[in-house]
C-alpha cells in the first residue's frame, strides 16, 4: 500500500521522492529530571499543584534573568532548579498573587 502511494506521488510529482531528512540526536547534558520527586513537590507548596506552579514560575523567571547574562556553556534548566531547590528546602514556600 506504502509502495503504491509513494509511486503514485512520483507520479505526480514528475520527479524522484525528496531524500529522507537526517536528524542529529544531541547528548543530555545535565539531566537532572529523575532526581524530582513531584510528589513531594506538591506536598511541600501545601498541598495544591497549581500554587507548586506559581511558586516554581516565579523562581524559574528569576533563575532564567539572573543566568541570562551568564556565558555558562551548560544550560540548566531554570525548572529544574528551582524544582530542586523547593525540594531540598532552600526555596521560599509562599506563592506571589
């Protein structure tokens, strides 16, 4: 069926298929996701996920200026830090708004 459709494209086309698009997978650096415990996460903002957002966006928002200008070659994700960080205790748990 695959065949038939490709051929009957050629067909229409009134050339030779377009050449399969290569795509150059890049290493993890700094994967830190599996050290997350979102469970615990949402415990600690008091038990509401959506405050667990808004205090993890706030942080990630100052994260993100505070690096911006930084001219680290790694790149750390803000999320993740900042997720980390409520994890380990070092973040305020007070939501803004």
């Amino acid at each position: 069926m695959l065949e038939a459709h490709l051929a009957h494209n050629q067909e229409y086309a009134g050339s030779s298929p377009a050449p399969a698009t290569t795509y150059r997978i890049l290493p993890m650096k700094n994967s830190r996701g599996p050290n997350i415990d979102t469970q615990k996460c949402v415990e600690i903002a008091g038990g509401n996920k959506y405050d667990l957002v808004l205090i993890i966006a706030d942080r990630a928002r100052e994260l993100a200026k505070k690096n911006k200008d930084n001219e680290q070659h790694e790149y750390n994700n803000p999320i993740v830090t900042a997720l980390l960080e409520l994890q380990s205790g070092q973040l305020d748990k007070t939501p803004i708004g």
